[in-house]
C-alpha cells in the first residue's frame, strides 16, 4: 500500500525498505511505533540508517504503517 500526502510530503507504506530498495536521496522515515530514523539512500548501493529519536509514547497502531518523508538536500 502507498499513500502520499502531497501537502506534507510524504508517503504511507507496509514496508519501507521494499519502497526506499532504489530511490535517491535523504528519507526521514518514521515506524508505527515512532522510532524516527534518518535513511540515505544511493542506486547500486545500500542504504545508511541512523536512528535519530527515541519512540514516542503512542497507543498501539492501527497497522503496520510506515511513514516516508523526503528531506531536502541544500544546493552546492
């Protein structure tokens, strides 16, 4: 499944890897439990993964749903 929301820029997904296998670019990618990480992301290579926040206090979730957002990347 893949939802995206075009005011906030991001996408909802089952699984995150399956959607981020050949994508370019810096991800803030956000688990059903809250765990925030920070994923990179180049063709050919693998992805680098860095949790960047604890879970957040959330009530059990309602699906497994993944949320995708894209970061911007500052021009050279």
């Amino acid at each position: 499944m893949i939802d995206i929301n075009r005011r906030k820029h991001t996408m909802e997904v089952d699984n995150p890897a399956e959607m981020l296998r050949n994508a370019e670019g810096t991800f803030e990618v956000t688990s059903p439990f809250g765990h925030v990480f920070h994923v990179t992301c180049r063709p050919g290579t693998r992805m680098s993964v860095s949790e960047i926040s604890e879970p957040k206090r959330v009530q059990a979730p309602d699906g497994m749903i993944w949320r995708i957002r894209k970061l911007a990347v500052a021009a050279a």
